[in-house]
C-alpha cells in the first residue's frame, strides 16, 4: 500500500557537498563557524557548522515556473517571517537568487539555511507540489510558512533535544513505509533528535509552524498533535532572537547580492554540488 503523505522532506547534502557548504556558511555569517575553528578541513567539522544567514540579510527568491496566483500566495506567507525577523525575501527572475522555487517535483521540501548556497544555480532548492487555484489556504500558509521557516535555518521541531514525543517507534515506520517512506528518511524526518550542544532551541513547541501532525496512533498514550498552519508566539520570539529586529552584523549586505567572496566560492562549488541526497 502506498497512500499519499504531503509532509514536508528537510533536505540534506550530501557528504561531498557539507564541506563547501559550511564554507559557504562561515563566509556568509562567521558567527556559523566552530567553536573549536574557523576552518572546515573534514566531513567532521562540517558537521559542528551552523546554518544561519546574516542578520539583516535579504534573500532573492525566484519562481522556476508556477502561477502567478499561486506566487503571491507563496509571497503573502513567505513574508510573514519577516514581520518579526530582520530577514527579508526580494521575488524576482535574478539569475543568481539564493532560493529558487520549483512546483514540478514530488512533495514539500526545502534545504536550511545557508545550505541553499551550494547548490547548483539551475536546480531547485524548495518545491511545492501540486499547488493551484484550488489550494485550500490553509494549505497555502502551513506549506509556505512551514518551507521558509528551513530556508532561514530552522529545523522540524520534532527533532528538538527538548521534544520528548512518546513515539510507538514500530507504528511509526509502519506509517510512513506505507506511504513511500525509507527507514532512513523516516529517522531523518520524524524520530532523530539533533545533539543540544551548539544548537539553539526553545522549550518544545507543539504549536510551532515546524511541527510535523501527530496522530495519535504512532504515539504510546493519549498523544497527538494536529496540523499547526500559523506561527506559533514561540515560533515568533526565536526567530526574533536568531534574527533581531533593528539590528545588522557586520556581514549582512544592504543590497540583495550575495558579497563577492561569497558568490564566488558558491559558484566554484557548483562543479562538484550537483547531485541531491534524496535517500
């Protein structure tokens, strides 16, 4: 049986793009790099490299495709991370737009943070699948908020140190098998949890945009949580604190253009960044 499940995929790199990818990362914002060093010389220390972008960054988003009423809904809801986070989107055609929208491929998905820049400028690195006219708009605001909410560099928050959810690890697999779903990609997804040093997070938030549903039947107990469609107040106050209002650092560029030591690191990665891990 293989039923539909329009989840979202947190996408990842593949081992021989995370160290150009966390390059990239450093150059863009140095507050990214290692506490231990500024440089990435193993697959190692890639792992340890943050993914946010600089404060007061604006990000260029182009459309590969789409209608246009389906655009300015993707634009409406995209914005609204920017009412409480000094981060903005510029839509446009740029060549060179760090976020490129696909509607062509399967699913919902996006890359976080920083990770964006390593990937080759003609491919993707968000898709929303099957959105049109008919789109409910709940639909609209839980994909959208929810796949802009990884490309400023926020995780599942199912995979918080601080969620403690009483997963029925058996039913879980079962679940997401039947729906087309690798072991891995389900690990990945849904039951890893990332490491609480070096990562910032708040206490879990069953609200939060990043929140997968919960049924209640993968859970051991009366646990579920539903489908969340808004920004949550904590959703809100974190992005705040990850990028404050009224404030840039130093890296952050006052026009929407990637800074030329970046840009040209990024397009030298491109040669070797082509190939997407899709499990």
């Amino acid at each position: 049986m293989n039923l539909t499940l329009m989840h979202c995929v947190e996408k990842k790199l593949s081992e021989d793009q995370m160290i150009d990818s966390a390059r990239l990362a450093i150059l863009e914002n140095p507050e990214n790099a290692s506490k231990n060093s500024n440089e990435v010389e193993n697959l190692e220390m890639a792992i340890e490299v943050s993914k946010k972008w600089s404060n007061g960054r604006t990000l260029r988003v182009r459309f590969m495709g789409g209608l246009p009423f389906v655009h300015e809904k993707v634009k409406q809801y995209a914005n609204q991370w920017s009412q409480f986070a000094n981060i903005k989107f510029s839509f446009g055609n740029d060549p060179d737009a760090e976020i490129r929208i696909s509607f062509k491929q399967d699913g919902h998905w996006s890359y976080i943070g920083t990770d964006n820049l390593s990937i080759p400028k003609n491919e993707a690195t968000m898709n929303f699948e099957g959105f049109n006219e008919s789109t409910r708009e709940s639909e609209f605001s839980r994909v959208v908020m929810h796949e802009f909410g990884h490309c400023i560099g926020i995780s599942h928050e199912q995979s918080s140190p601080a969620a403690n959810i009483p997963w029925d690890v058996k039913a879980v697999y079962k679940y997401y098998e039947d729906r087309g779903w690798s072991k891995p990609v389900v690990d990945h997804n849904v039951l890893a949890k990332h490491p609480a040093e070096g990562f910032a997070f708040t206490p879990h938030d069953p609200q939060s945009i990043m929140q997968y549903p919960v049924p209640n039947e993968l859970t051991i107990g009366n646990y579920e949580i539903g489908w969340n469609t808004k920004l949550s107040d904590t959703d809100k106050r974190f992005i705040g604190q990850m990028y404050p209002l009224g404030r840039r650092s130093p890296q952050s560029d006052d026009a929407a253009y990637l800074k030329p030591d970046v840009a040209a690191a990024a397009m030298n990665s491109d040669s070797h960044s082509s190939h997407l891990d899709t499990h």
